[in-house]
C-alpha cells in the first residue's frame, strides 16, 4: 500500500506538466486506474473484515481516516459514470474536475502506515491546549497590530483638500514612478482616494502583513514606508518571536515524551520476543485477583483514598517491573545452560578424538 500510495502521488504530480502528460498519457491512466483499484479493493477487504475487529459497517464506514480513504476513491468512480451517462465536454462535468482535488486525500493513507506521522498527530492532540493558546495570541496581535499599523501609516498620508488639481496630477504621477517607492518626494506617504496608505488600505489588508511578519516568515510585497510605521513594524517582530516561541516548545515536548514512549514500547517488544521460551506464558498481571479487590475498597478518609489510588497506579508498573526481571533471569539462565551444555559437547568431542 504505500508503494502504490508513492506511484500514485508521483502520477498526481506529473499530471499537469503538460510536457509529461503528452508523452506519456496511456501510462498516467494505467497508473491511476491500477491506483485506484488497489485502493478499493483494500477498502473493501477491511470493509468486509470490520466485524472481526468488533466495529461494526457503520462505524469502520464514518471513522474519520475510513472517511478520507473513501473520499479519495470516489472522485474516479463518479467521474466515470458520468462520462458513462454522456457527460464528456459540459459544464457538469468541468465542475467535476475541480472536486478531484478530493483525491489528494490520499497522501493522508500514510498516516495509517508510518509510525513517525501517527506521533506527530499524537504530539498535536496533546498539543491542543498549546495550539489554543497559540491561535488566540496570533489573532489578538494581528488584530492589535494591523489597526496600530494601519493608523501609523495614515498619519503621513497627504490632505487632499488642501491640494489643488495640479498638485493631485502631480502627486499622482510621482506615486506612478516606481523609483520613489511608494513615496512622493514633494507630498510625502502614496495613500488612495480614501487617504488610506498604498500599501494597506485597510485594517484587512494589514492583517496579512502582521500575520507574515508574527509568523518570521517575512514575503516584503508590502512593508511599512513611514517611521512610525516601522516602529510598529519592529514591535510585532518581537512580538511574533516571544508568542510562537512558548507553544512551540510546548509541542516539541511532547513529541519528545512522545517518541521516548514508542521507543521504549519498541524495545519492550523486541525484549519480549527475545525471551519468548517454547511452551511458557508470560503474565504482566498477578495470578491472584488482588488488583480487582484493591479497586473495589472505598475507604472514606482522603489520605487513605489517595495513598491507595496511587498505590493503583503504580502496582502494574511495579508487576510489569517485576516480570521483566524474571523473564531477564531466565533469559540469562538459559543462554548460561546453553553454554555449558555447548563446553561439555566440547570436551567430550576432544576426548573422544583422544
């Protein structure tokens, strides 16, 4: 599945170079219909098989990345059969080519196969909060500092009422030249009719810019032109590096956590099945039921109540603890016995030759 998820990916790429897709239009088709079958038919089979897993249709069908995996077959299916019913050039059918965009849903389908994509989802789940905060913070400073700018540069803009026509015709030709960079040398900032600056002729169109800029990602279409302006302009930098800076670290923590944890399940894995020996079951839990009886107790005082809920707590990681270690000594006793068994093979073989 995901190398027919990298083919697929590949022929979503190459299929709008024009160039390619003259070349070698039969294999594109190939690609994506050979694609697309895979796709169904493990749609279907883990459709098929749902109940084994104890979900029922209906939930395997309306679980969130089912959902995307059907989404990203459909668009093929539907298209087909509408060119079957005679839809080859409409209008219909043109609208339908933009709902395809549906099947980059797709790339998505790793998320079920590779480990490092399903921790970084778990990372920004446990995030939330973080993100929150995060999103809240950006939308207050965009809100704060695209008014603050907006104002900053409308301050430097010219009074047209105090300007005569020639001096419109000519503030609008210097404004025109592009050598002076939005600034006329005798009229000062290049603001609209509105007496709004060139560059954010309203708070919304100043919010792209101090959401670029809070982001450190910086395009320069447009930058602040006044000093006032450019004060504002520094304040936001500053701003966008504290405000991002706290949540993020945030998120790299517990996709730290996170990975630390899969690491360790991995090596308790490979551990486990190391010391597997033939004919034995290993237990992580007591024989007896005294985890069962300890839970049900309900003690009235506090003190008591908590010791015993984090007494809970840590038992089974204490058992776990403790089966490790057996399992460890047995282990070791049996790579011992197996090297005495092998040393006294040894010396009876020279003996033997002797």
């Amino acid at each position: 599945i995901i190398t027919t998820i990298a083919f697929w990916v590949l022929v979503f790429v190459l299929e709008p170079d024009p160039a390619i897709a003259e070349a070698i239009p039969e294999v594109l088709q190939v690609l994506e219909v050979l694609c697309t079958i895979i796709f169904s038919l493990e749609y279907s089979t883990r459709l098929a098989v749902c109940d084994q897993g104890g979900i029922s249709a209906r939930q395997f069908i309306f679980a969130p990345m089912n959902v995307l995996d059907l989404l990203a077959i459909l668009p093929f299916y539907v298209e087909l059969l509408l060119r079957k019913a005679g839809f080859q050039d409409t209008p219909v059918l043109r609208a339908f080519r933009v709902v395809r965009l549906i099947r980059v849903v797709r790339v998505l389908k790793l998320g079920r196969y590779a480990s490092g994509i399903r921790l970084t989802a778990q990372a920004l789940a446990a995030s939330s909060q973080a993100l929150s905060v995060l999103v809240f913070l950006l939308s207050m400073g965009a809100v704060l500092f695209s008014s603050a700018l907006f104002y900053a540069e409308r301050l430097s803009c010219p009074d047209r009422d105090d300007m005569t026509q020639g001096d419109l015709y000519a503030y609008a030709q210097e404004c025109a030249d592009s050598y002076n960079h939005g600034v006329s040398p005798r009229f000062g900032l290049c603001c609209t009719e509105f007496n709004a600056p060139n560059d954010f002729p309203s708070i919304t169109a100043a919010t792209w810019w101090t959401m670029v800029t809070m982001t450190s990602v910086g395009y320069g279409e447009v930058h602040p032109r006044t000093v006032l302006g450019k004060c504002v302009g520094s304040l936001v930098m500053l701003t966008g590096m504290v405000v991002i800076a706290l949540p993020v670290a945030i998120v790299g923590q517990n996709f730290q956590e996170l990975y630390e944890c899969h690491n360790m399940d991995m090596a308790r894995a490979a551990a486990n099945s190391r010391m597997q020996a033939p004919g034995r079951t290993w237990a992580l839990v007591p024989g007896s039921d005294i985890l069962r009886k300890l839970g049900q107790l309900r003690p009235t005082d506090p003190d008591v109540k908590d010791a015993l809920a984090s007494f809970l707590s840590a038992l089974p990681e204490v058992w776990e603890q403790r089966e490790q270690l057996m399992r460890e000594r047995r282990y070791g006793l049996q790579k011992q016995n197996d090297s005495t068994q092998r040393f006294s093979n040894l010396l009876q073989t020279m003996e033997a030759a002797r």
